[in-house]
C-alpha cells in the first residue's frame, strides 16, 4: 500500500497490543462507551470534551460523521479482555504533508496511567509514522488540563507554542491551547522511549 493513498487516510484501521485494542468506532458501540463513562465524572470536568453517558450518542453520530468528511479516523480503545474502555482520534488529516494529530483521547478512570495508554499511543504513533509516513504527528490540549500537558510530555512529545484564544471550551469560555509535536526524525527515540514505558507495566 503506498504511502498517502486515499484507504490509508480514510479507513481507521484495527491495531491491537498486549493491553491495548484499538478498533474502528462504530455506532453499535454506544451502550459499551456510555458504560465506559460510569457516572459522568470525566464529563464534568470543565476544560475537556469528553461526552456525558447519555450524550454519547450524538458524539459518535458526529465523529463518524466528520471521519466520513475525511477530517478524522476515529477508534474505539478495548483493553486486553476487550472491554470498551474508551476512545481516541487521528485528527487534522494532512496527507499532503503528510501530518495528523492526536487526541479526543479518553478512558475510563480504571484504566488510567495504566500500560493500556502507553501502548495505545505507541499503535497509533507507530501507524502514524510507519505506515502512513507522517513527517509529523501534533497533540493539542487546554492550558488549564494539567494531567494531558504532564502525560504529552511523557510521550517524548516537545511543546510548540500556545494558542491564545484558540477555540472554545464546552462551556463556551475561551480556550488556550498548548501545542505539541513529534517529527519523524525524533520517531525512533520516542518509539524506544514508549516500549521502555510499556515494559515496566508488564
């Protein structure tokens, strides 16, 4: 399959590790993700997009509807019992770069700074450069979420810039937004960083 072709930048594909399984989202995964989200903590937090219960269906009613715009690739994250645990998107598909960035990231909170998001984000980063041939892959996050700067940074990602008043918070106050990067040059120390990772959760 050549690098750049339209089935790579249109078809989410499957990936699956020793604690991470990521598939196509798809609309008979709503009962499974609205389960995923308990009570709706994740959803209360004011700085993060992350869906309430029983708003999950109209979020993948518009993620698949974007990804068949081809602005994203959207996955559901399955653990390795295959239990829906939550989700995450290729985004800002740029093909004629080639870049894309990562994020709409969420899980339930069991799973959390588990070896699951580790290997999860080495799959796709591994996809991004290896198979897509990405020359690099972004992440974007609030100035305000803490935990997402801390856990971007781990990746081995370096941060840009900040976007003053960039977008939008859910609850419509203006968003901040840090910027971060992974080039394909920095690729193999970040892969050999993230099985280091992987490998003290096993």
């Amino acid at each position: 399959m050549q690098i750049g072709s339209d089935t790579l930048w249109n078809t989410p594909p499957e990936l699956k590790g020793r604690h991470a399984w990521l598939q196509p989202l798809q609309r008979a995964h709503v009962p499974a993700l609205a389960l995923a989200l308990g009570d709706g903590e994740l959803s209360r937090c004011w700085y993060t997009n992350v869906p309430a219960p029983e708003a999950v269906q109209g979020y993948v009613d518009a993620a698949l509807d974007v990804q068949a715009q081809g602005k994203v690739l959207a996955f559901v994250v399955k653990d390795a019992a295959g239990e829906v645990v939550g989700s995450t998107r290729f985004y800002a598909l740029e093909a004629d770069v080639p870049r894309l960035n990562i994020g709409y990231t969420w899980y339930n909170p069991r799973v959390q700074r588990t070896g699951l998001n580790t290997e999860a984000k080495l799959l796709l980063l591994q996809h991004a450069f290896q198979v897509m041939g990405c020359i690099s892959v972004g992440f974007e996050t609030s100035w305000f979420n803490q935990n997402s700067r801390r856990a971007i940074v781990r990746l081995g990602a370096k941060q840009d810039g900040v976007l003053r008043s960039h977008k939008r918070h859910s609850d419509g106050s203006r968003r901040d937004t840090v910027v971060f990067s992974i080039i394909d040059t920095e690729w193999p120390a970040v892969k050999a960083h993230l099985q280091f990772l992987l490998d003290s959760h096993s």
